[in-house]
C-alpha cells in the first residue's frame, strides 16, 4: 500500500513538472507553421515510463493532456487533447516498453528512438484525419504539410524530447528518490 502512495505522489509530481514546463516553455519550431509549438512537458512522461513502465508514462500524458485542452490549446479543444494524448502516449508507450526489456543506456536510445519514430508515424494518419474532419481544413491542404511541416515538426519535437529526456533522467530520478534503472549507471 505504501509503495503504491509513494509512487502515486511521484506520479503527481512528474505531471505537476509537465504541466509547468508546458506553460512556461512554449515557441514554434517552424518558421512556416508557427501554430505547432515545441514544449518539453513529454519530458517527464517519459521519465515516468522509464521509472514505472508505460502506463505510469500514459498517465502523466493523460493529465497533461486534459490540462492542455483547457488552458493553454483551448483553441483546438478536445480534438488537440486527443492528438496531444495519441502522440505523446504512443511515444511513452513504445519508448517504455523497449526500456522495460532493455534496461541498458542502448536500449533507452533505441527505445527513444522507436518512440520518436513511432509519435511521428501516427501523427500521418491523426492529422489527416482530426485536421480535415473536425478544424474544417481541406485534405489537400493537410496532405501538402505532411512532408515539409508536420513529419519534421513531430521528428524535431520528440528528437528534443528524447535528448533532454537522457540529460535530466538521473537528477530527476533522484530528486524522487527512485532507485535508479541500469540505463544511466553505465559510462556514456
């Protein structure tokens, strides 16, 4: 029972972190689509899939999403609250559950990596879909974004993601106090 407390708060305080650097860092990272804004709150959705699995990490992204919807992308709603949760959740999921079976430095790139690749594959389909049925913009036009826009932007947001994930894992983890996985005890 104390265990699942302890790791309830912990939870609650990588969603709080989220939540925050979500609001505090927000800037767009293409020039000709300044509506797609960076911020690293997947970050500590990660690290939580990375200290507690994947569904540890969905449930950071599910609070951050709702928030999100709310507050910062009230403009797109439920529909940016969605896409927010698919994205970042299929990027925790696949990145902890590789991390879960290789708990090496190499297995949390290659899960980072997985991950990345994957939130970006299913932003194709997400976007063509949300985008066109439900923000009135023309298939067309969302399908002459996907290579010059929306592939980079999704490639760059969880390649950030992913590298600042590496650097703060460790001083995050013990500032929880959460025995540390193999991946950071390794020498880089």
């Amino acid at each position: 029972m104390r265990n699942e407390v302890n790791k309830i708060s912990r939870l609650a305080v990588l969603s709080a972190l989220s939540i925050l650097l979500m609001f505090l860092i927000r800037f767009p990272l293409i020039p000709a689509a300044p509506f797609l804004e960076y911020e690293p709150g997947d970050v500590p959705a990660l690290i939580a899939a990375f200290l507690f699995g994947p569904g540890a990490g969905v449930i950071v992204t599910l609070v951050v999403s709702l928030v999100q919807a709310l507050t910062v992308s009230a403009g797109s709603g439920w529909i940016g609250a969605i896409m927010h949760f698919v994205a970042t959740g299929t990027m925790v999921v696949v990145a902890g559950y590789i991390y879960k079976r290789v708990h090496t430095f190499k297995g949390a790139v290659i899960a980072l990596i997985a991950g990345s690749i994957s939130m970006t594959l299913v932003m194709i389909p997400l976007n063509l879909f949300f985008t066109t049925k439900f923000m009135n913009v023309p298939v067309e036009a969302v399908k002459a974004m996907l290579i010059p826009v929306i592939i980079p932007f999704n490639l760059l947001k969880a390649s950030l993601n992913s590298v600042l994930t590496v650097f703060v894992y460790k001083p995050v983890a013990k500032f929880l106090r959460v025995e540390l996985k193999p991946m950071m005890e390794e020498t880089r």
